[in-house]
C-alpha cells in the first residue's frame, strides 16, 4: 500500500510541473506574440512547435490526472485484502470496520477527481485550440454572409472554459471536504493514507486556483497581443506605402490578383527590401495558409485600403478605422466589425 501511495504522490508532483509548464509556455507564446525576438520565419517557426508542445503536455496532464483517480479506490482495495488476509475479516488498525461509508468518502473523493481532472484538461486544451479556433472562424470572413454569424459562435468556447475552471475548482473543494465528512479521521489518523488523501486534494484545489490564473489573464493576454499585432502590422505597412507615394510620381504599387493571399503576396515584392525589410503576415497565417491581410488600390494609384481582420470586436482600435466599403474592400459597419481597415 505504501508503494500505492508513493507512486500516486509522484504523479501528483508530476501533473503539478506540467501545469506549471503549460503556463510557461503560454508565456512564451504571449511574448512572441507581442514582441519581435526572432525574424518572421523562425518566430513562425517557434511558435509552431511550442504549440506542439502545449498540446503533448496537456495530453500528459490530462493523462496523470486520469491516474490520480483510481488511487484512492486502489489503496482501499490493498488496504482491505491486507485486512482480510491477516484477520480473515474487514477490520482496520482502530477495529473499525470499513463501512458504506468510508468507501462513499473514497467513491466522492474519485468521482471528484475525475471531474476536477476532465475540466482541468478541457481547459488546458482550450488554451491552444482557441487561437486555432479564432483563425478558423476568422478564415470565414471572407465567405460571404457568413463573417457575423460564424464569429459569434467563438465566445461560447471562452464560456466553456470558464465553466470548465469553475467545475475544477468547486470539484476540488468538494472533494476535499467530503472526506472528513464522512469518514471518521480517528479510522487513519496518522496514517499514509490520511497524509495522502489530505495532501493530494489540497493540490486539487492548488492547481486548479492556478488554472484560473493562467486562463483568466494568459488567454486574454494572448488574443490582445494578436490583434495588437495586426494593428501594429497595419500602421507600418501604411507608413512604407507612403514612402513609396513620396518617391514615385505613379502613386502607390498597382498590385493584382484575385484573392488577399495574392494580393499581399505581390504588394510584398514592391515593397521588400526598399521600402520596408520584410511585409509582416497576419498572425493566423502560419496556421492556415489562405489566412492573410488585404490590400486593394485604385486603378490610377491614388488611394489604397489595407485590411486586417481581428478577434476582438470591442478592440478600441475599430473605432477610429474607416468603415463600410472602400475600392471593393469590405471594412464592417460600425459597432458590428472585425475588420480594421486603414486608408488614404
């Protein structure tokens, strides 16, 4: 039995690093969103397989969790053939029989792990599907009709992991107190079981309170670098077009083609390396391959709309962008907008 216990704490130890190295990575993740460390390539890179990475831990936090459920019901089992087999009856050190009880106690104690468990996983999987999902719903916009109605469907996976953390959270505390209620503690006191009960749902309770923290400022975080990111992208860009104008009588780069991909695409020859070391792509286009900004222009150069689509459509920087269609570039309408257009 002690072997059990032992082997149970190593896992609990274990689930508790690999939360702590989700979170990590997460910070990662945010700072290559918000900063440029490294050039586009080998942060696009990076970020690829840090991603990976999240995903293979939350696979293996999930999977020790799993674990940790069948311990409480596997030192009861040992605990009870040891019983039988030295008395030839179910009696404990104090001669309390292990009644309905105890064994209710040990049976809430795994039902609440296991939900603790399935909600701990499901948030720290949302983390890296989210930024998926957004760039898959946001990839819908350029479906005509379909741009609001598809995006409005994202912040239901933001309400499931919220629920998610107040599950782990209220099954964590539940679990902790469901045990001195209904068992006896003089039944174990001071025994490896009761250190080990006490102690691994106290890290329940830890790390799901960590989970909170990581999901309720990380993600966020995450999603606002992103469209930060794109803003930033668009003003740059904005800036080496003017330079262009300023240098050629014509006006700004005449560039053709029938998607943003070919668009962007083209405007990237004129204007790298001269005008500006290297065109930036949107953040979702290392995920999916047609995801990109726009550029449009006149035919006689004279004006341009550049376009990002964010996720965020409170994002302050919608308010202060033009609106409506300009030179055949849909821009949203006021209040009810994801794309972020900038104009001359």
């Amino acid at each position: 039995m002690e072997k059990i216990l032992n082997y149970a704490k190593t896992i609990f130890k274990a689930s508790l690093v690999v939360s702590i190295s989700l979170i990590v990575l997460n910070l990662i993740l945010l700072f290559l969103n918000n900063f440029e460390f490294f050039s586009k390539e080998s942060s696009g890179a990076l970020e690829k397989i840090l991603e990976i990475f999240e995903y293979l831990l939350a696979a293996i936090f999930l999977m020790l969790s799993l674990f940790l459920i069948l311990s409480p019901l596997a030192v009861w089992i040992q605990k009870r053939r040891i019983s039988k087999e030295s008395q030839g009856r179910f009696k404990e050190t104090g001669g309390e029989n292990i009644s309905a009880n105890h064994f209710a106690a040990l049976f809430l104690i795994a039902v609440g792990a296991l939900i603790n468990s399935l909600a701990m996983g499901l948030v720290f999987f949302i983390s890296p599907i989210q930024t998926t999902f957004s760039c898959d719903i946001l990839s819908l916009q350029y479906i005509k009709g379909v741009s609001e109605s598809a995006f409005l469907s994202s912040p239901s996976l933001e309400k499931w992991a919220s629920f998610s953390l107040l599950l782990a959270l209220v099954s964590g505390v539940l679990s902790r107190f469901a045990f001195p209620f209904f068992i006896k503690f003089e039944w174990i006191k001071g025994s490896l079981i009761n250190k080990f009960i006490r102690a691994s749902l106290n890290i329940v309770i830890l790390t799901s309170i960590v989970a909170i923290l990581f999901y309720s400022f990380l993600s966020p975080a995450r999603k606002e670098g992103a469209d930060s990111r794109r803003v930033s992208d668009m003003k740059a860009v904005s800036l080496a077009l003017n330079h262009y104008k300023d240098a050629n009588a014509s006006g700004y780069p005449v560039v053709l083609g029938d998607t943003p991909l070919e668009r962007w695409a083209n405007l990237r020859h004129i204007l790298v390396p001269e005008w500006v070391p290297e065109l930036p792509d949107d953040p979702c286009f290392s995920k999916i391959s047609d995801h990109q900004y726009d550029y449009t222009v006149s035919s006689d150069g004279e004006l341009y709309v550049i376009r990002a689509i964010l996720v965020d459509p409170n994002h302050s920087a919608l308010k202060t962008d033009i609106d409506g269609e300009f030179l055949g570039a849909d821009c949203g309408n006021e209040g009810r907008e994801l794309e972020y257009c900038l104009s001359y």
